[in-house]
C-alpha cells in the first residue's frame, strides 16, 4: 500500500494537524467530519498568524462544550506548545485518519457544533443543531397570551360599518332610499378598523449566543403562534435565512426541528452588519420592516467594522414603526453598551432591554406598551454608553 502522507513542510503541518484532530477524538471530544472540514478549510484559506490565532481558530470551530475546554487545552498544548509526539497517524485510503492501525474503522460521529457561547467570531460553520425539548410550558403559555396585547396597532386602510365612524355610508344610504321611494330611512358611517402591525423578529444565531438560543427561538415561536398573520421571523449568523414556515408549527419542539434542519449556521461566526444588509438589500425582504415593530434578539458583538451594522440599523429604525432590541448581556445590572457598535447605534434603538430566557422575555413583553407609547429613538436617554465617571 502506497505512503498517503505529504513530503516537504505543507505535507508535514497536514499530517499534524490531523495527528491533532485523532488526539482530540482520542481525548473523548467528539468533533464530526464536517467540522474538522471546515477547520482544514480556515487554515488553508486564511493561514493563522500565530499560535494564538490557530489556538482560537480550532476552539471555536471544534469546541462543542465549554466543559471540555480543560481537555481541549492541553492536547493542544501537548501538540502546538511543548513539542510532544508529532509522528502523524495512519491514514486510510481515502485520506482520513483511522483511529486504529489500518483497516480499523472508527464508531459514526453525531453532529457537534463549534462556539462556546462567550466570545463573537468570523468564522462560518455548516450543520445543524439539536435545540432541546422545551419544559417551561406555562411560560411559554404566558408568553403566547402576552404577545396580542403588547403588540401596536394601526388603523386598516379599508373602512368598515361602524356605530360611530368619520364618514357616512354614501352607498349604503343610497340603496335604503331606493327600496323606500327615496326615503332615508337610516344613516351608516364608516371608519377604519384597528388591527395589529406587523411584527418582525430578528435572531442571532452565533456562537456568542450559544446557551440564549433555544429559548430566543421558543419566544419568536410564541409571537408566531399569537400574531400568525402578522409575524415574519428571520435568523441571522453568518447568513440570513427565513424561517417563518418552519417556526409555524403548533407544537415548539416540533418547529424547533424544522428550524434546526433550515439553519445551518448556528453557533457559528458572527456577521450582524452583513445580514442586516442582505436583508434590507432585498426589497421583499425590505418591505416587511416597512412600518412594523422591529424586535432583535441579539448580543450585538460584531466582529470588525461596526460601520455597516450601524448603517443597517439606523435604515431599520426609519422603515419600522419602532426597533426594539434585545440582548442577554443587558439582563446584568452592570451591562452598558459600550462597544464601539452598540453604542454607535444607540441613538437608532427604541429600546435596548435584556431578555435571555423566557421569563426576561415575559418581562419585556409587558413592557413593550410602555415603550411603544413613548418617545422614538429613546434608547440613548435610558442607557449611557459609558458608567458615570468613566473616561470616554
């Protein structure tokens, strides 16, 4: 059998890195082809500078729990930083490692995802999510029955039969006197019947939002389920993907793994001002924000120029009736929206609240009448970019 392996440097930093992935595995972190794909894909696309950039690049795309960050460290460590065994390992005939000697197959993999919840990155990923079963049932119950009153109405632009309405029934009056040898026998006003703006949400997907992003989908899942008619719902990481039909389901679990199937990059990098873009970039897309309630559910870290998503922000503030942003960070009582993004956009928000599960939702849901009946673009009153006293 022929020598699979590389010669010269390029050949011999492949085999390490895959004497690195088999030691992972070996290690009980269990990474799936698709994953190990996309890393061998960064490195050759993107060399990493140092041994911090390849340290972060494999972290965030392997890592499925940030539990098995000790374990991860040091067969990194023992791989990249003290120079232990480099001998690469025993590669079939297709290419990838074995986990044995030749002709030993290794176990099928399930699925894990990159990102451990703390940090944004740039990355992209492929795949899907297990979203989990949804146990707090009489929330999200509260939730559903919170959402029709919360919500802004607008006066329809067809008139209806009223007792008390602005103008009088012309036609309706006309057709009464013909029947009566021209009497007027009554009088029927119009007006414009009230019904609930569209409502937009906005989701972030990305590593950063790991552990919010099963009950931020379960919370769009119930404005969904209040406002059918009404509600659009996209989800944003590295890519913009709709995903009104498959959030529709009655049942949360159920809609979750549609959701799951559609979004393949959740728990991936983060580009907030590139979605918002391609969003607003269609005019399909574009109009649903067109007098409706804006709602983002998201941390806001943007990695890189913020300049695009402030721009696409302050566009979604003036196409919508009011932008309501939500992020986990902003549940802490010491959170300000410092970063050079969010506090850039802060004078486009209506408001900035935290919500991080469904009981901080519930709380921002109620709170939405207040907010909808004040001043626009109030955010910046509310929440100084900076602590009091500190340097600017």
């Amino acid at each position: 059998m022929p020598d699979t392996r590389s010669a010269g440097p390029a050949g011999l930093a492949a085999d390490h890195l895959w004497g690195f992935l088999v030691a992972l595995r070996e290690a009980g972190l269990r990474t799936a082809p698709a994953k190990r794909a996309d890393l061998l894909r960064v490195i050759a696309e993107s060399p990493p500078s140092g041994m911090a950039a390849l340290y972060w690049s494999a972290r965030i795309i392997l890592l499925q729990d940030v539990a098995d960050l000790p374990a991860f460290d040091r067969v990194f460590d023992a791989w990249f930083r003290h120079g232990a065994r480099t001998d690469p390992p025993v590669l079939r005939d297709d290419g990838t490692p074995s986990r044995g000697g030749p002709g030993e197959e290794e176990p099928p993999e399930h699925e894990a995802r990159p990102g451990d919840g703390t940090e944004a990155s740039a990355l992209r990923t492929y795949g899907t999510r297990d979203l989990g079963r949804t146990r707090e049932r009489a929330l999200m119950r509260a939730l559903e029955a919170a959402w029709p009153a919360a919500l802004p109405v607008t006066p329809s632009r067809r008139r209806r039969p009223s007792r008390s309405g602005d103008r009088l029934d012309v036609r309706h009056a006309w057709r009464r006197a013909h029947r009566h040898d021209g009497e007027i026998i009554d009088l029927r006003r119009l007006a414009r019947p009230r019904r609930p703006r569209r409502l937009l949400i906005l989701a972030d997907v990305s590593g950063s939002l790991r552990q919010h992003t099963p009950d931020l989908l379960r919370v769009a899942h119930t404005a969904l389920r209040a406002a059918p008619a009404r509600t659009e719902v996209f989800t944003f990481g590295t890519r913009l993907t709709r995903i009104t039909a498959a959030l529709s389901h009655p049942h949360a679990d159920q809609a979750l793994r549609s959701v799951s199937e559609l979004v393949t990059d959740a728990d991936g990098g983060t580009a907030i001002g590139a979605s918002l873009h391609r969003f607003l970039a269609d005019p399909r897309f574009a109009a649903l924000a067109r007098g409706a309630l804006v709602v983002v559910l998201s941390d806001g870290l943007e990695r890189g120029d913020p300049g695009p998503m402030v721009r696409a922000t302050a566009r979604l503030s003036r196409l919508g009736h009011r932008l309501v942003w939500w992020s986990p960070l902003a549940c802490s009582p010491t959170y300000r929206p410092a970063t050079r993004a969010m506090s850039a956009q802060l004078p486009s928000l209506d408001h900035l609240g935290g919500v991080r599960d469904l009981a901080t939702a519930l709380a921002e849901v109620r709170r939405l009448p207040a907010v909808l009946s004040g001043r626009r673009r109030a955010a910046a009153r509310h929440w100084p970019a900076t602590p009091p006293g500190a340097p600017r």
